[in-house]
C-alpha cells in the first residue's frame, strides 16, 4: 500500500481533491478523531485505492457503530452516482480505516436491505443531513458495514501487509 501523502500534519491533494476533506483530515488526526465543525457526529476517516489510479485516497465519512461494525452510507450527498470512494472499496475488497486513534484494515460488507430502514433511522437522528441526501436522489443508497479485518496499527504506522489506505474520490 502506498504512503499517505502528508506532511508536516498537511494533508495533500492527492489524498483528496476536496479542500473541505482535507481541512477535516488534518483536524481529525491533530485531534484524536474530533472535528468542531461535526460536534458530537462521529466520523472515521476511510481509505481506499483509487482502481483506476492505483493511489491511495482518504474520506471522511459520518459513520454508525451498530454490533461491532462501522456502518456507512454511500450517499455522495445526493448525487445520482455513489461516490468515488465506494466504488474503489468495492473494487478493492479491503480499506482502511481510523476512528480516534485507532487505525485498522477492513472488509466491505453490503448490510441486507431488510436492516436499512432502521439504519437509516438512526442515521438521520444523529445527523439530520441524511435525510436531505436521501431525497435528493432515486437511486439506492448502499449501506455498508465496515468489518474489522486482522489486527490493529497505531496511528501513523504502515497499514498491515495486504490492507488498502486509500483516501478520496478516486476512479
């Protein structure tokens, strides 16, 4: 897996195009996973390899911690096509992910339809943002569990052997 592309705590335009993530990226790590602008919304921070490029991309994602698992909604706020990193995460089969201080290898489990309602009901409670995103759109929202895969590696560590850290919006 390649480096992340950061220095002196600065993340760089390949790691995301989107000058808002970047900003968000950099707090997230410079403060152990908190993010003012987010308050008490929980974020992680998932990375996958682009399956065009080849390089590593980094998203921020307001996630579920629902049995064990990381869920996340591939909303792309609305949009009438998922989001680049969701499709490099399905491609690739694995990522990586960081909530707080910890940082670990994951595998993407599409959660069965019968559990998106209540999902999503709960997703919107915490961010009502959600709601809006799934208005905007016809198409499907995949929902996806993040299944910790192997053992954890400290912040700032080279992710195991096998595991993608990709970051962004990547085709």
């Amino acid at each position: 897996m390649q480096d992340m592309q950061e220095t002196n705590g600065t993340v760089d335009e390949t790691v995301n195009s989107n000058s808002f993530n970047r900003g968000v990226i950099e707090e997230f790590r410079a403060n152990g996973g908190r993010v003012k602008d987010f308050g008490s919304i929980p974020l992680l921070l998932l990375s996958t390899t682009g399956r065009v490029s080849g390089l590593t991309r980094t998203t921020p994602l307001v996630h579920l911690v629902r049995d064990g698992r990381h869920i996340v909604f591939a909303a792309n706020g609305g949009a009438a096509v998922a989001p680049g990193w969701y499709r490099n995460l399905m491609a690739a089969g694995e990522g990586v992910v960081e909530v707080g201080p910890h940082r670990f290898a994951v595998r993407p489990e599409p959660v069965p339809e019968s559990e998106h309602e209540e999902l999503w009901r709960l997703q919107t409670a915490q961010d009502p943002n959600f709601a809006t995103f799934r208005s905007k759109t016809d198409r499907t929202i995949p929902v996806v569990a993040l299944v910790p895969v192997g053992a954890e590696v400290p912040v700032g560590s080279e992710a195991p052997v096998g595991a993608q850290v990709p970051v962004g919006d990547d085709a």
